[in-house]
C-alpha cells in the first residue's frame, strides 16, 4: 500500500511477497494483518523494534493469512498494534497511535489498532488481529466497526506470537457486516449460515460496570437489535451468583500475566528491550504474579466460565462492549487506566468463558460505542448471523 494518510501501517512492507489472492467468496477485498501474525517474507514485529530485529522474515504466512489469501482476499498491510499485544490502548511509544476515523481527537483501541484504524478509514476492507482480553472488540467498539471474537480454540492461532494462550483468539474486523460473517466462515471452516439469537439477555450486574450514558446507549440500542431480529428482550440473573465483573478482572489480570512473563520474561530479562513505560510495568507486575495467585484466581475464570456455559443455543448476553467511550488520544494515564479496566470488566467475561463475542457499532452518544453479544461456546455462526 502506497499512502497510510492514518498512521496505521507498518512501514515498509512490500505486498508483493504475498502471493496475490484469486478467485473465492473473499475475491476483490483487502486485509491488513495485525503485526503480531506471521505474513511471509515479512518480519513479525510484535510493535517492538528491538523484537522485530532480533527476528527473520516469516518463511511461511499463519494459516489464518493463508485462509484468507486462498479465498480470493489480498494482504495490503501489516497493521501497527501496541507492544507485544499486550494493551486495550491504541498507542505505542515507538510507532504512535493511529487515527481513529470515527473520532479523530479519540484513541483508536488496541491491541489490534492499526487494523482497526485501516477499516474504519477505508485503506482496507478487512482486518486480521487478535484477542486476548478484548483486542479485536475494544479497538472495533473505539472506531464504530464490527468486531469478531470466536470460541477459544475454534481458529488456529499458529504462527501468531503469543501473549497468554489459555485465552488468545484470532479474530476479524470490517466495516460491513456481511464482509465479516464471509470471512469469518472462511476461518471457521463453516458456510455462515445460521439463525441468529432468539432471546437477548440483559444482565444489570454487567450493565453497572459501564458509565450510565454508555449503558444507557446500549439499552436503548438493545431494543431496536431486538425488534430486527425478532427476538426476546429481558433481563437475566445470569451473573448475579458469579464473581463480579471487577473479580473477574483482577482474576484475568493474574492469569494472563503469568502467562505473559512465561512467554516473554526472559527476552526482557536477558535482551533489555526497549519499552513503552506502560508496558514495561505491566510486565513487572506479571513477573510478581505467583502459584498462589493463579491458584486463586482459577476458580473465579471457571465460576464465569460455568455462568456463561449456561447461555442456551439460541440465547446471548447483551452488554456494553466497553465501558467508556474512547479516551481521548491525549488522555493521562489515570484517565487511559479508567477506560482500560472499565472495557475489561465487560471485555474479560467472554474471554474466561472462551465464549465468542461480536461487537456491533452505535453512535448513539455521538461518539463511537459498541454492543456486544456473547454466547455461549460454539455459538460463533448464530452471533455473526445478528451482526
């Protein structure tokens, strides 16, 4: 790709060492690919510089890459994304923050900024990324485009660096819905087809962890997302005998950072990159987490995990996909620390449960928000079916 007018693209990557996509339910449509998955013949940079040069270019491109480009899709880009992934941020201290096309003075989201920021401005038609705690859905809910998460483990995530694999996914991003349930049923291995949710379920204890005019924006979407879907609107005690949204958090922070300093604390030890302040004392509070710690955040994942297990096949939770509307691209880090640990309130629900989740885009507030629906695990074709 020849102009990046967005900042959302990593520099100096060369389309042409991407074999060509042809003809298939994906011909004629452009993706940019989060630079935490494999393309061959580019290096897989990780948002690091002192990753991406201690890395050769990769020798083949991760299957999911490889999915799209054999449906007819074209790699014009490899996205920026925050630091190792390991961010709901769309900043990096070495590359900066994309634009966000839908809010220009707001932060796009992260991890997966750069694809995001790419869709939302046009430069691509599809945008290949990850989620881990909401990587994929904060970025999309940010920039007011569709957002994908599928069931843990329902899409191979070889060839894609690691952040805390027990709830890394490989997930999609597009501006038009039917380009995301056609690219996502190239991934799933699956014709997207299915019935869309039945019932929408509201919980308030999910609702009270958004700001009041975020949830009130989603309650007065869910009504309308009901009424086009023909479904059954009401509230669920669902979460109400679960840990609360906050626990659940905290839990999630604890298991996946222990799972992050496996990956990557003795690169930091022994290479001593250099760092975004944010992320590296994010990754000094993960070296401190413990056995005792992940022993006891354990059974608050599994006690979310058996809640949303309980989801019927034609029922998803409705909620906020964030719990703030984007912070603003110059907000301090007490104000970027609010929006992170609202959004993964909400965010981590779905990933504990290794549940699929889609993000719809509003603009109630007028400003991009995002309505999330979760279902149950294996429930990926009837979501994408609401979007």
């Amino acid at each position: 790709m020849s102009t990046d007018p967005l900042g959302a693209l990593v520099p100096g990557f060369d389309p042409t060492v991407v074999t060509a996509g042809g003809a298939g339910p994906l011909a004629g449509l452009s993706v940019v690919v989060k630079d935490v998955i494999d393309v061959e013949g580019a290096v897989t940079g990780g948002g690091n510089p002192d990753w991406a040069a201690a890395h050769r270019s990769a020798p083949r491109s991760a299957p999911t890459v490889a999915a799209l480009l054999g449906a007819g899709a074209s790699v014009v880009g490899k996205g920026q994304c925050a630091e190792l992934a390991f961010s709901l941020s769309g900043g990096n201290d070495h590359f900066g923050m994309p634009t966000n096309p839908a809010a220009t003075d707001r932060d796009p989201g992260g991890s997966t900024s750069g694809p995001a920021s790419a869709v939302a401005g046009g430069l691509s038609d599809l945008g290949l990324g990850t989620d881990t705690l909401g990587s994929i859905r904060v970025p999309a809910s940010y920039c007011g485009v569709y957002g994908f998460r599928p069931t843990h483990g329902r899409i191979p995530v070889d060839g894609v660096m690691p952040l805390a694999q027990s709830f890394d996914t490989v997930g999609l991003l597009a501006a038009e819905p039917e380009r995301l349930r056609r690219a996502a049923g190239v991934l799933l291995g699956e014709a997207p087809e299915a019935a869309p949710p039945s019932r929408l379920l509201i919980s308030p204890v999910a609702f009270a962890a958004a700001e009041s005019e975020v949830a009130e924006a989603v309650r007065t979407a869910a009504g309308g997302l009901a009424d086009r879907l023909g479904a059954e609107l009401s509230e669920t005690p669902l979460l109400d005998d679960a840990p609360s949204p906050a626990d659940a958090m905290s839990a999630f922070n604890v298991l996946q950072g222990a799972q992050v300093w496996r990956n990557y604390g003795e690169w930091v030890e022994s290479a001593h990159p250099a760092l975004g302040p944010d992320i590296a004392a994010r990754l000094e509070r993960a070296a401190g987490f413990g056995p005792e710690d992940v022993a006891a955040a354990e059974p608050v994942a599994r006690a979310i995990a058996d809640a949303i297990a309980r989801l019927a096949p034609d029922e998803a939770l409705l909620l906020p996909t964030t719990g703030t509307p984007a912070p603003r691209r110059d907000a301090d880090a007490d104000e970027r620390e609010r929006a992170r640990v609202s959004a993964g309130r909400l965010t981590s629900l779905a990933t504990l449960a290794g549940a699929p989740a889609i993000s719809l885009p509003l603009r109630e507030l007028g400003e991009p928000v995002g309505l999330s629906l979760v279902g149950g695990p294996g429930s990926d074709l009837s979501l994408l079916a609401a979007a």
